[in-house]
C-alpha cells in the first residue's frame, strides 16, 4: 500500500530535518525510509532558485561628471592644473609662490 503524499509544508520541514542533520541526502533517505530519487525532485521543485549566497553580481558605476580645473592668478601670472592634480599640492606650490 503507497503512503500518503507529503504536502509542500511537511517537504519542507524533511528539507530542514536533512540539512540539520549532518547526515547525507541518501544516509538520511535510508534511515527515514525515503525515496531518494522523490527527495531530490521535491527538493529540485520547492528549493529557492537563484539566491546562492556570495555569488551575486553587483553593477558599479561611477559618476560622469567633470570636476573643474583648478587655476589661480598671482602678479599677472595665472597657475592652472586639471582635475587631476593633487590639491594639496596645488596648495603648497600657491605658497611658495607667494613668498
């Protein structure tokens, strides 16, 4: 006689019972007399699709603006340095420039 078909809710919970187990799908399947091959198509039919921890891609992207140069006039003489020069550099060649 074939027992009585295990609802999604009770799948689950064998789900739960094996993975906490420590014992191996089949090890677990023969202690509790279940299908192997009926385990594994449940678990394949209910188990989350798609959500394996640490393998998510994250799309980066960086900001297209254009920062502005720096420029500095001094005695009729004017300094001016793109975005990617180092201000306090800038900073420090104003200050020998001004002594």
């Amino acid at each position: 006689m074939k027992s009585k078909a295990r609802t999604k809710a009770q799948w689950l919970l064998i789900f739960d019972e094996q993975q906490n187990s420590g014992l191996s799908i089949k090890a677990f399947c023969e202690r509790h007399s279940i299908n192997l091959q009926t385990f594994r198509a449940r678990k394949s039919d209910w188990s989350p699709r798609g959500k394996k921890p640490g393998r998510a891609l994250v799309k980066i992207e960086t900001p297209k603006t254009k920062r502005a140069a720096i420029s500095c006039q001094f005695k009729g003489i004017e300094l001016a340095c793109n975005d990617s020069v180092n201000p306090q550099w800038f900073a420090d060649m104003i200050k020998a420039l001004a002594q």
